[in-house]
C-alpha cells in the first residue's frame, strides 16, 4: 500500500467516524471519578459520542458495566484501546497518566487528563469551559489538563467576577473534604464517626486520638495527619518549601494559569474537615476596578453554572450538604470589605467529585468534540 492510498484510506476512517459521531474513551472507570463520569454521561440528555469505551487496570478488566443503557465491557489498559478514539478522559493516578496521556496522543485522541500530571506544563493548556473555554484549542502535546478540585471549586465565580472588575489578589481558606483523599478518606471518616458516636469526646478531658486508638483505628492507616471526625485538620496535601503545602500552591499556581493573570497575587490555607464530599471556600478577592456587591450578585446570578443563595437575614447561604451531587457552583455571604477597597469577601461550596473532578473533565471533553 502506497503513503498516499494509506493517506487517503485514513482520510476516509476519519470523515466516516465523524459523520457518525467521535469515540469517547474513560481511563479509570471503576474509580471513584470514573464512576462519577458515568453518572454524568447518562444523565445528559443527548451525547455527541458513536462509541463509549470503558478502560481500567488489568484487574478491572473484563467487568461489565452499564453506560446509557448499554453493558459495556471494561478493557484493560493497553495502547490499541485507544486507536480510533477522539477523545481520552483520564480519570488515574499522576503516574498512570504521566505514562499513558501521552500515548493517547500519539495514537490520535485527545487526551484529557484529571491528574496533576500536566497542569503546569507550558505547552498543555488548563482548562475551565466557563472560563477559558478557548484554551482547549490551543494543545500542542495532545493534552488538556483539568484543575485541581479546590482550585475548580471557585474558578466559575472568579472567572465571571474577573471578566467584569479585574482581578488583582486571592486570599482563600479552603474547608476540604474527605472524599479529597480518595476513598481512603471516605472510609477513615466513617470510621472515626463509628468509633466516636457513643464516646464523651470534644470537650474537657475527651480525648479523640485516644479514643479511636481504643477502637482499634491506627493513625498510621490514615490519609490524614490527625484525627479527622470532630476536628478540623489544617493540612491538605505534602509539604512544601517554607512550610506550604502542595494544595495550597496548586491554588496560587491554578488560578493563575486558568485566569490568564500570571502575577495574580494569592494566598491559600487548605484545611481538612470532617464533611464527605463537597469543597468549600471563604474567599477574599481584590479587584482593580470599582465592585459592589450589587453588582457582583448581577453578574454571578447571570451564570448558568451557579447558583446564588445569599440572604443571610433568611438564613440563607451555601453549605456542603446543599451543594453535594449538584453540578453547579453555589455562592453566597457577599459582603464587601470593611478595610479593603475593591475587595469582595464571599463563601462558594462545589462537589468536588463533580465540578471538582469529573464534572468539568466531561465538560472539557463536549468542548473538544464540537470542533471535532
């Protein structure tokens, strides 16, 4: 076969895939996001996809799993899974992506991965549809990069607060769910609420740690440094230079990519609490232009993928349990700064495993077959 008749074959393959629809492809899909994108995918009322391939570990393989309706045998991980995929969302380990990302690409997808594998890369952009939608274009290497969940948990708002008065600086405390530390942390949590329901702690002479040493829950099996039910943990991620913590600069280092402002000044302290899913945030953002809280309520209610709940003399402002399961991003408790000017203070609450993770990888993924 001549270059030129394989040329035109694969000119061929390429116009009938598309006429038919592109080829989607889910790296991970037994995980916790993995499982999370399925329940996206078929709860959309209509899908670009001809095909859904479901792709996992070796040990994963061969499960069945129902995708819109249809089983769907999940195939092992295997670089001829991805010939004749448009687009690859990667829902695994920095180092499962890191590997297989790139190979992807090389066999023709689109690769769109959740890990932290990328994120900082120069030549693969950091993607928030509401945001940067524009960026998804721009990838050299085949790859787009979706944020960290504590950075995405408040992109949709700064990214519409940003458009309008200029964003200038961030100081965020993030309140950090378990389910942020994967499984693992989900069941560490449950555990220790198990082990403390009936125990006299959290007040004079309780003691937590002691009390779940009781119950047999060892530290050392946590993926938390202190005990996690009843508490607050001010530390999310591995440590860093000058005592941050990797979370924390992944904010700062995000949010600057994402926004499009790389001297965006911010500060970031990410604590763990004892919720299971749903990242919160208390934010205070300076802007260059003149802001109000008029205004900033205008422009945030205009979004389609927020929701304002802000009426502190109703009671009303945005928790974790409003926002678990929901796909937008829920804002609240604007105030402006009492000793800032063009400073707003507000609190956001996003599902991390949603927006947070799979949420905006689907998302990036529609993005990319429309131009397809």
């Amino acid at each position: 076969m001549t270059d030129e008749f394989a040329h035109e074959q694969h000119g061929r393959h390429e116009h009938g895939r598309h006429e038919r629809g592109p080829v989607l492809a889910l790296v991970g899909a037994t995980g916790a996001v993995g499982t999370t994108m399925i329940e996206i995918i078929d709860a959309r009322e209509n899908v670009p996809w001809s095909e859904i391939r479901l792709v996992a570990s070796p040990r994963s393989a061969g499960k069945v799993l129902r995708v819109r309706g249809q089983d769907v045998t999940v195939q092992a991980l295997a670089p001829e899974v991805f010939d004749g995929v448009d687009v690859a969302l990667f829902d695994v380990p920095d180092e499962v992506s890191a590997q297989w990302a790139p190979i992807a690409a090389e066999r023709g997808a689109v690769a769109v991965d959740n890990s932290g594998a990328f994120r900082m890369d120069p030549d693969v952009p950091l993607v928030v549809p509401e945001v940067n939608a524009e960026k998804a274009a721009e990838r050299p290497k085949g790859i787009i990069s979706n944020p960290n969940c504590t950075t995405l948990s408040m992109m949709a708002a700064m990214g519409a607060l940003h458009r309008e008065f200029g964003l200038e600086a961030l100081v965020v405390a993030s309140y950090q769910a378990a389910s942020g530390a994967g499984q693992g942390g989900i069941d560490r949590l449950y555990a220790e609420l198990a082990a403390l329901a009936d125990k006299p702690v959290g007040v004079r002479g309780g003691d937590v740690a002691a009390a779940l040493a009781a119950a047999g829950l060892d530290p050392a099996d946590s993926p938390f440094p202190a005990p996690l039910a009843l508490n607050v943990v001010p530390w999310a991620g591995s440590l860093k230079d000058d005592g941050w913590s990797s979370e924390e600069l992944k904010v700062r280092n995000e949010a600057r990519k994402i926004l499009g402002i790389p001297d965006l000044k911010v500060s970031a302290t990410c604590v763990r609490v004892p919720v299971v899913t749903t990242h919160s945030l208390a934010v205070h953002a300076t802007f260059s232009r003149e802001v109000s809280v008029e205004a900033a309520r205008k422009v945030l209610a205009e979004q389609p993928s927020i929701v304002l709940r802000d009426d502190p003399a109703a009671g009303q402002w945005p928790t974790p349990a409003d926002a678990v399961g929901a796909d937008p991003t829920w804002v609240g408790r604007i105030r402006q700064a009492l000793d800032f000017p063009n400073t707003l203070e507000l609190f956001v609450c996003g599902d991390n495993l949603r927006k947070g993770a799979a949420l905006n990888t689907y998302e990036i993924a529609e993005t990319v077959a429309i131009s397809l």
